[in-house]
C-alpha cells in the first residue's frame, strides 16, 4: 500500500518510514523541516537505498496537499507533524494549538475529499495525564496539563467525532510512551534543537562530554530509588507497531505503544554508563514542574488486536542512542 507519512523526516516520522519500506510499502513523505534536518531526507535514502518520494511544505497549507493527493494515490496517512515540545507549549499555547489543530482538519478535510478515509494518529501517553493506577490501560481516564497534551486529546476527540458521522473512517490512534534509541547503524536520530528536554537526548550529551552533568530531576518520588519512572519503548519497536497498525486499519481504536515496564531515571543512567563503558556524571535537584513519580503502559490490546510487542530491551535502548551521537560527533 501507498502511505502517505506527515512530519516523515523527524524523530518517529523518519524510523516508520524506514520500517515501512523495509515492510515493502511504497511511501510519500511530507515535511517542512520545523523540527527535523534537510540532510536527514539524504541520509534516509542512503539507509533505504532508494529515491523517496517527497513534498517539502505545511501540512496546515491546503493548497500544498491537494497537490499532494493529485499526484498521488494515498492508501493510508500516518500524521505525526506537529510540535511536541512540553515546555514551549506551556510559553506558546496559541501556536500549539492553532498549528496541532489546523494542520489535522486540513489534513482530513483533504483526505476526505480524495476519498482516503484511513489514518495512523499519532498521539502520547500525555493524555492520561497522572494516573490513579498503573499499568494504564486504553480506556483510562483522560486529562491534560499542558497545552501540548491537550492538542492531542482535542485532535483524539476530533477523530472520535469525525468517525461517529461517518463510519466509513477507519482511524488508529496511537498513544506512544516514551519513545528513545535510534536504528541500529545510527544514521537516523534525535537531534533536538538547543538544550535537550527529555532524559535521554540529555543523557547522551553528558556521556560526550556536550554537556557538562546531568541534573536528576527529584529522587523523592514514591518510587524504588525516588526518581521518576517510565515506560521506554525503543523507537524502532515504535515504527514497527505503526506498520502493524497501517497494515490492520480497522473502524476506530486507540493503542498504547509502550513495552509494559517502568525504569527509573537511575536505571536509565547506569545502564547507559554499563553498556557503553562510559561514566554519566549527576546530580539530584529539585522536581520537575508537572512531572509524574511512574508511568508505564498495560500492553494487553496491542499485543492481541496487532500481534504487536516491544522486543528491545533498555540496553539496546542505550546503546544505539549512543551510537548515533557518536556519529554525528563524527560528521562534525
Ligand atoms: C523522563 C524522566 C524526568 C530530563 C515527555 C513528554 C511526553 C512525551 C515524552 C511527546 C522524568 C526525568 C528528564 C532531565 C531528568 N513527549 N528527567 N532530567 O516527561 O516522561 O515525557 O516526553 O509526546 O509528552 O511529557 O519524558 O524524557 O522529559 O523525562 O531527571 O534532564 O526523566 O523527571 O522522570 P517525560 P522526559
């Protein structure tokens, strides 16, 4: 099948379109480059070993898609273009939410009139915002705590509403956990722009010595060392669930994409620093505004209803994520 992948030169977006042509699937790539590099479209040619189709524009921009879907017959879009950065969401509320909202209605108002009705959303395990119980399952409650999280949970309401007008929609929502690591060889990765916000993007600039030291954000948690725990799915392991999911489209559902498991921050570090002979210097400080004690992901429906299951484990987490900054320290 042909799919059309939005934001298909980020983090996720470049991993699933690598998984997906490796799963013989033709592939179109839109992108603007807001949060991903022009060089990494080459690299995922070299990785594949073949030409990419791809458009460079804004999926908020009509125009830009209808043209999209003239020239090409889309069999299933997987929409991952949108910010996603937590923080900023919460300094530029009004840009999260008109550029997360306005670019999923054009896309499915487009979609809609190409008579391509088939969709990978991609959401986060945000949307559960602190939970009462764990493992989380789907149908938890749901709330958010930041502007970021909310577009997702409006954009999940939004498919919720467009699916019960009209059933012939067959919408996936996908509520990743943490999602870390790279594939193996370490060409593709993430790259965040400045100071990194997330554990491991930080973690590997310590290791370089990019960074100084890693600030460990609160050991009083009620937890098994006091430091934050969550579920860190390997983003390869992410990318094949989205295969899965595009492969088995069916009416409206909502998976958890996580491995089942919750790590520590400290597990993060020293298996980092085991795996890659490296030491990464910390220090404890005070909690993170908004930040939960543990989040980890009931399983359950993806391994049932797509035969899917995270089969990496945290050390393969770490040590491809090294790999890559290691890498791109290389390439200058
Ligand atoms: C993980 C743990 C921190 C940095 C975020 C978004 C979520 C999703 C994934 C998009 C926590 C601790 C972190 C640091 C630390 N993104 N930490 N020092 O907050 O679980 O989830 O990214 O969908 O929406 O909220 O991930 O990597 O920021 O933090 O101690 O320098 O590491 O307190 O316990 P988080 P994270």
């Amino acid at each position: 099948m042909k799919v059309l992948v939005t934001g298909g030169i980020g983090y996720i977006g470049s991993h699933t379109v690598y998984e997906l042509i490796k799963a013989k699937h033709d592939v179109v790539i839109v992108d603007n480059f807001s949060n991903s590099k022009k060089e990494t479209l080459e690299k995922l040619k070299n990785l594949v070993g073949q030409d990419l189709s791809f458009y460079e524009g804004d999926v908020c921009d009509k125009a830009f898609l209808e043209k999209v879907f003239q020239e090409e017959k889309i069999d299933v879009v997987i929409h991952f273009a949108g910010f996603k950065a937590v923080g900023e969401s919460v300094e530029k509320p009004l840009l999260y939410y008109q550029n997360n909202l306005e670019s999923t209605l054009t896309l499915l108002e487009v979609m809609g009139k190409h008579n391509c009705k088939n969709l990978i959303f991609s959401s986060s395990a945000t949307v559960y915002g602190s939970p009462e119980h764990l493992p989380i399952k789907e149908d938890f409650p749901l709330s958010t705590t930041n502007p970021y999280g909310t577009t997702k949970l409006m954009i999940e309401k939004i498919l919720k509403d467009l699916y019960q007008s009209d059933s012939s929609w067959n919408i996936t929502i996908l509520r990743y956990f943490n999602p870390i690591g790279n594939e193996e060889s370490g060409t593709l990765g993430e790259d965040p722009k400045g100071i990194p916000n997330n554990l491991m993007p930080y973690i590997v600039r310590v290791a370089t010595g990019e960074l100084e030291i890693l600030s460990v954000f609160g050991d009083d948690y009620d937890t098994k060392d006091g430091t934050g725990v969550r579920d860190y799915i390997h983003v390869v392991d992410l990318a094949r669930g989205h295969v899965l999911a595009a492969e088995k489209l069916s009416g409206l559902s909502i998976y958890n994409l996580g491995t089942g498991h919750g790590y520590s921050v400290l597990d993060l570090v020293k298996t980092f620093e085991k795996v890659n002979n490296v030491k990464v210097p910390y220090k404890i400080t005070d909690r993170r505004p908004g930040d939960i004690a543990m989040c980890y992901a009931d399983v359950t429906k993806a391994k049932e209803e797509l035969s899917f299951e995270a089969e990496k484990t945290l050390e393969d987490m770490c040590r491809d994520s090294y790999t890559y900054i290691k890498n791109c320290k290389k390439q200058g």
